[in-house]
C-alpha cells in the first residue's frame, strides 16, 4: 500500500480525471461510474484499479469494502480478498 500512497496524493490533487503518465505510472481514468472516480493505474511493479468514493453519511466506502470482503469470503475467484481501502479526507 506504502507504494501507491503518493498516487492516491496525486490522483487526489487532480482537478479532472485524465489519461497521463506520472512518476511511472499510466494512469486511465474509467468512465460510467456514478459514485465516485475510478482509475486503472499501472507501472512496472503493480497494475491498480483505484476508486475515490463520497464519504457522507451512507458510508459508502464501508459498505463497499464490506461487499467485497464478503465475496472474497464465498467461492467466486474473481475477488480473492478485499482491497486495501484509504480513506483521504478532504475538507
């Protein structure tokens, strides 16, 4: 996770999602998702899909992150563990 946490920063920082490459990475944005930006990140060491989701009072992030534990507990190969969550709190 440490390896991506300047990703996330930057992804963060970014005022509108864009295809680029930065500091390794090829960063694509994904589009048709209605809750939040996701992007496929890849660099030599790791291919990520990343998801910034609203933080409010539905607990998105939680119940997406619950979701997806609970299939990584059942028997469906495509999600063998939940993904590791950060949460980046802007103001």
């Amino acid at each position: 996770m440490y390896l991506i946490r300047p990703l996330l920063a930057h992804l963060a920082g970014t005022p509108a999602p864009r295809a680029e490459t930065w500091q390794g990475w090829q960063i694509t944005p994904i589009s048709g998702g209605r809750n939040g930006l996701v992007y496929r990140a890849t660099s030599s060491y790791a291919d990520v899909a990343i998801k910034f989701t609203v933080q409010d009072e539905r607990d998105r992030v939680g119940r997406e992150y619950h979701r997806s534990y609970a299939v990584a507990q059942g028997t469906l190969a495509s999600c063998r563990q939940p993904p590791e969550m950060a949460v980046i709190a802007t103001a």
